[in-house]
C-alpha cells in the first residue's frame, strides 16, 4: 500500500523541486485531496490501492488543512488549483496535471511513459 510524504508547509516545495531533478527518478507527483470531497475520496482510494509505481516520488496535501501551500503550488508551477488535482513535477516544472476523474493511476502511467 502506497505511503506518500505528507506536504504540510512551503519549505517543502524546495524538497519537492529537487527531488524532480534526480535523473535516477522520474519526477515528484503531489496529489491535492480535499478532505470534504466524495471525488477526492475516491481518487485517493484508487491511487492507495492500486499503485504500482517505482522511481516517482509522491506527497500527499490535505488542502483544506494547508490550504496556504495549495496556493504555493498554484503560484509556483502557474496550475489553476482544482481538485482532486494531481501533478507530475520533473526537472523543477510542473509537466502533467490532472483533476476530478482524470486523477488515477492509468493517468500517472501514461505521464510516466510519455
């Protein structure tokens, strides 16, 4: 079962840009949940579930309770917030992102074999 980091503040988003620059990795994905959203519920339930991805680092946002950091990553990689929202960051910028329905993990292998 996956275990993602927990994002919970901005410092983390200098963590989250380095890691994307790894060439022995295939980027960071942060998935924003909202904890009050049915959507987000179950999107999250399916990337828990059914992940099977090695070499791509993952955190976790509760948005609601860090809402501010929500607001980072939209200033920061310039992705209008939605959610559930996912995004593949790699080499420091954000290259995929998906929300609602389209936040599973047939989405993340296609970004990861692009």
């Amino acid at each position: 079962m996956l275990e993602p980091h927990i994002l919970e503040n901005n410092s983390q988003l200098n963590e989250i840009i380095d890691l994307s620059k790894n060439p022995n990795k295939n980027g960071v994905l942060v998935f924003k949940h909202s904890t009050r959203c049915s959507v987000s519920y179950m999107a999250f339930k399916g990337l828990k579930s059914q992940w099977s991805f090695d070499g791509v680092d993952f955190f976790y946002l509760d948005l609601i309770k860090f809402r501010e950091v929500s607001n980072a990553i939209e200033e920061m990689f310039g992705v209008k917030h939605e959610s559930p929202q996912l995004l593949h960051i790699k080499n420091g910028k954000c290259t995929n992102n998906a929300s609602h329905f389209n936040v599973n993990t047939d989405t993340i292998e296609n970004w990861l074999n692009a």
